[in-house]
C-alpha cells in the first residue's frame, strides 16, 4: 500500500532526477582536487574562475507531467511542476559511474555476469569514491568518518579517533555541562530534532546536498567543544502562525508548503523537495527564528544562533526555490519589529544571493538587505543580486549588492568589504536589531560555493557585526555544504556570540583586484543614497588609480625585457633591439 501510495502521491515530481544536469565527475574532481585541495592540507586562495561549472545557462530537461491531476491538489501541482531552469542541484548532481554497459555483449560471451561497481559517498561532501578507495579523492574525508558523533574535531584521516585537539577541547570544558545553568547563560541556541525528519524520499544518483547530516555535524561540534549543551541554554520550540506566515509569504505560498505533508514525496522545483515532515521541519525552523528574535530584542537573551533548517533565504513571497520552503530571516526580522524594533539590518553572506528576501523587503525603508554573494554577471545561481539592484517605491538604498566577479573569493576581499561597505551603510543605518542570514558555502572546501572563507573571516565579519545593535545579534543557518566546513565555521561564530575570539587579526585585509573592482562598483551606484560612502570612494578611487598605473609601468617594463634575436643588435633592427632590451633612453622634449 506504500507503493500504490507513493505512486499516486508524489506531486509533479516529473523525474525530477531527468533534469538535473549531468557533468564529468572525473573533471570536477579533478578541479575540485585542483583549486582546494584535500581537508589534511591546507589549501590556499585561488584566483580561478569557477563559473564554468555554476552557470546559469544549464539547462534541464522538461519533466514529464503526466500526473493524474484529478488526485493533486492544484495548487501544489502549480508550485512543484518542474521548469526549464537553473537549480542548486543543477551546480551539485552529476552523474558520477554508469553502472550499465552501453553495449550489449552477450553474444559474444553468453555467461558474463553483470559486474558491478561498488562505490561510496562521502559523509563530509557526499562526493562519490570507488569502493576501493580509502580517503575521498575530493575533501581527504576518511570512508568511515566521526564527523556526525565529533563534529570537525574527529580526524579526517582516522576511522573513528578523536585528534589531540579534540581531547584537549573535552578537558578544558568537561566541566561546564553540570557546573552552568541555563538561566545564567546569555546565548541562546534555536534547535528541534523533529527538522532533522525533513529529507529527500527517493534516493537518486547522488545523495542530496541539503540533508540533514548538517545539523547533526554542528551539533556534534558543539556538544565535544562543551558549547552546546553546556555554555549556552536551548528556546522552546514552537511553529510558527500562518498570521505570522502571512507577514512574508502568499496565501498560496503557505497552503502549497502545508499540503506538502499530506504527500509521500513532492518537489517544489527540481533541487526543491519535501516529504510528510516537511512542513511541519519549516514551520519549526520560523518559529525557532521568531522565538529567538523576540528572546534577544526584550533582553532575555544577548545574542543567538538558529540551528535551523530547511534554509530560508530563496523563499519569495509567492515561490519556494532553491532548497529553501520559509524565509526565515524575514520572519525573525518581523518578530523582532513587533516586538518594538524599529529598524532591522540584514546581512547575507551565503554565497548565494539571497533573492527571497530581497524580493520581501525591497520595497522597506525599515529593512535594510546588505549581500555579499557571487553573482558573476548573472550567471551564478540564482542570477540575481547586481550592484544595481537597490530597492524600488521609495525604498531606493535599502538593498545592498556586493556580487562577486568570480570564484575563490576568500577572507581578505569579504572583511575588505564589510570595512568599506557594509560598516559604512549600516551605521549610516543606525539598526536596533541585526540578522545574519549565515551560509557557510563560501567557506573553503564548499563543493558548491568553490570560494575561500575560513572559520576566522566568519568570526571576524560576526565580532563587526556584533558592536553595532549593542550585540542584539541573531545568526540564523542558511547554506553549506560541507559538514568539515560549515560545523567549524559555525563553531566560531557562536564563539564570538560567547564573547570568545574578540581580538581578530585580520585588520589589515589587502583585496584582490576583482575585490576592490566589486566594492568601488558598488559604492559608485550606493553612494547616491549613502552620504557617508562619497569620500571613501573618492579615497579608494584614488587607490585603484594608482595601483593601475603601476601595474602599468610594470607592464611595460615586462614588454622592454622581452627577448629580441642577437642578430638585430648588429643589423638594420637595432634600434628595435635596444628597446626592447631597455637599454635605449629618450631625451627629447616631447617626450
């Protein structure tokens, strides 16, 4: 009866598996293995381009539609009918072995039995590996990885030891969870197992990136570093209204989710599933969100860190996309004004752009939206996010860009921003309450982001952040893909929320030139709306002036030492000859 059920039930999912798009796992790992290195070994900033794999332009192919829409409710048919676009899946899925033989060879060799490849995923970044490889060929992750019972403090190379640094951690806190009480703890952590129900039903070719394998990495993390249970005290969950829904969301918006628990397994978009938990998963992570936003507004917390999932910031007013059902950071942003804020600051810095909630507040003074994602000319999921998106109606400024040209964008141009940008804007701003829309998929490692933040950036952006609301500070979870990454990224985030890591030693942060060709695009169009912004342009512009005529001159050097043939030195071609060898200097007035 699970079959027949499972059969009648599951809304335009249309073989969402026909339209992802297929890429060479061999050439990704390659790449990957290329631009970031295996977790044993630290992996330096590249400068590469990796657009070639996170276009827009991907394409999939339509799913078929053949549902019997006398069963379907209509309205989830219309939200889960899969379409000709790009997804987060799109960038992730590939087809890694065919296990069947494009050819028939039985008449050749009638006996041959069907040889089967035996392969793993990785539990750290759900790579495929051959069954006789021990460490994954893409993160170093050992086959039988600790990651979910220690969290990033478990040995990337042993099947189940603990690293010296893990063992010292557990002696210094091995205390704290008898010798604190809740009530004197100031950080609050938003977190329900009931969200880890929420995951996708069919097994396909490869397992999907958000799974629930990320609360539990970070969890895991914070429980062998004795923060969570022990430094910080946990809020009661609670789902959120449908009246509070409605403060964000359509009607239709909220009734497609909530039909989604009626159904076995249904995709709002290809990348976007749901099964019975999943409403109930989205409802939960609102609610946490809500309840921390208020908690943290009236003072009975300082500051807080949402454990929440599914992601929120692709979520429209009217559409779930891109892995994410509610939004999250709109939701918390609007608790926190009914419970008297009058202006709130977002900052996103998932690598993706956060196209719901830009959508949500575009049109609200009382808001201000500040992204750093990569953009790439529109062609990184999902597409939007240009420095010229600003706002509309009256609300022109409130929404900040800051889109990356590139992949491989690390600590050094994020902080550049923030100290040029975001600081700048959000003074200017003068918020009572900020909202970090925290995705870790630009940190290093991140099978999808494919940039370079580490834990320290992550940590430094949060103690900037911290000072400006008078440390009314709420870090909601977002994207991040790689349990090694996001659980110790987001381990030092909550560190600062602890008032840990307060001296940071990224100060002096150099950017590249992409970097300062970003942030002198963005404050170009944002200093039209943000006085304070002119004169740091004008010193930057100034800057950027000199930088390129130096690297002029250094051009023109290099073409003067270029090799010219001896032989011109000697005949007609001399004068070309000493020019080039920099040995010829020109006097004349003119010149």
């Amino acid at each position: 009866m699970v079959t027949e059920a499972f059969q009648r039930n599951r809304v335009a999912n249309g073989e969402a598996e026909k339209s992802i798009h297929k890429e060479s796992f061999q050439t990704q790992r390659q790449d990957c293995k290329r631009r970031h290195g295996s977790n044993r070994t630290v992996a330096t900033s590249s400068d590469e381009n990796c657009i070639d794999e996170h276009m827009v332009g991907m394409s999939s192919s339509d799913a078929t539609e053949d549902v019997d829409m006398n069963t379907q409710p209509d309205v989830v048919f219309k939200k889960a009918r899969v379409q000709r676009e790009l997804t987060l899946q799109d960038m992730y899925n590939q087809e890694s072995f065919d296990d069947d033989d494009d050819e028939d060879d039985s008449d050749w060799e009638p006996v041959q039995k069907h040889v089967e490849i035996m392969k793993w995923f990785c539990t750290n970044c759900t790579m495929v590996n051959l069954d006789d490889v021990v460490h994954c060929d893409i993160c170093g992750e050992h086959k039988e990885s600790g990651i979910l019972r220690h969290g990033f403090y478990a040995s990337p190379s042993l099947q189940d030891g603990q690293t010296d640094v893990e063992l010292e951690v557990k002696g210094k806190y091995k205390d704290l969870h008898s010798g604190i009480s809740f009530s004197n703890s100031r950080t609050a952590i938003g977190f329900d197992e009931r969200m880890l129900l929420h995951s996708e039903v069919e097994m396909k070719s490869h397992p999907h990136p958000e799974r629930p394998d990320r609360l539990r990495a970070i969890a895991a993390s914070l429980a062998t570093a004795g923060i969570f249970p022990g430094r910080c005290y946990p809020i009661s969950a609670r789902e959120i209204t449908r009246e509070e829904l409605k403060m964000v969301h359509s009607l239709e918006q909220i009734e497609a989710v909530d039909l989604s628990s009626q159904i076995y397994a249904s995709y709002f978009t290809p990348d976007t599933y749901a099964n019975e938990h999943s409403a109930q998963a989205a409802r939960l992570a609102a609610g946490l969100c809500a309840e921390l936003a208020s908690e943290i507004f009236s003072g009975r917390a300082k500051n807080g860190f949402a454990l929440v999932r599914p992601p929120g910031h692709h979520a429209g007013v009217r559409q779930s996309m891109g892995f994410c059902l509610h939004n999250n950071a709109a939701i918390a942003a609007f608790a926190a004004q009914t419970a008297g804020a009058k202006k709130v600051l977002i900052v996103d810095w998932d690598v993706h752009h956060g196209n719901g909630t830009q959508e949500i507040f575009e049109r609200n003074k009382s808001v201000l939206y500040i992204s750093l994602h990569r953009h790439e000319g529109g062609r990184f999921y999902p597409g939007t996010g240009a420095a010229n998106e600003v706002g509309t109606e009256g609300a022109e400024g409130y929404c900040v860009n800051v889109p990356w040209s590139r992949g491989g964008v690390g600590d050094n141009d994020y902080v550049f921003a923030f100290q040029n940008v975001v600081l700048p804007i959000a003074s200017e701003f003068a918020p009572d309450f900020t909202i970090i829309s925290a995705g870790f998929d630009a940190a290093r490692g991140d099978p999808l982001g494919c940039c370079d933040v580490t834990p320290a950036g992550y940590a430094q952006m949060t103690h900037m952040l911290d000072a400006l609301t008078g440390g009314k500070l709420l870090v909601i979870l977002e994207g991040g893909y790689n349990l090694r990454s996001i659980s110790s990224s987001a381990t030092s985030v909550i560190k600062v929320l602890l008032g840990e890591n307060s001296g940071c030693e990224l100060d002096q942060c150099v950017p590249s030139r992409a970097g300062l060709q970003t942030v002198l695009e963005v404050l170009k169009i944002q200093m039209n709306f943000w006085s304070s912004l002119e004169p740091r342009f004008a010193k930057l512009q100034s800057q950027w002036e000199l930088y390129a005529a130096q690297n002029k001159k250094k051009q023109l050097k290099k073409i003067r030492r270029a090799v010219a043939p001896i032989w011109w030195k000697w005949g007609r071609k001399r004068l070309l000859y000493h020019i080039l060898k920099g040995h010829l200097r020109v006097k004349s007035k003119g010149y």
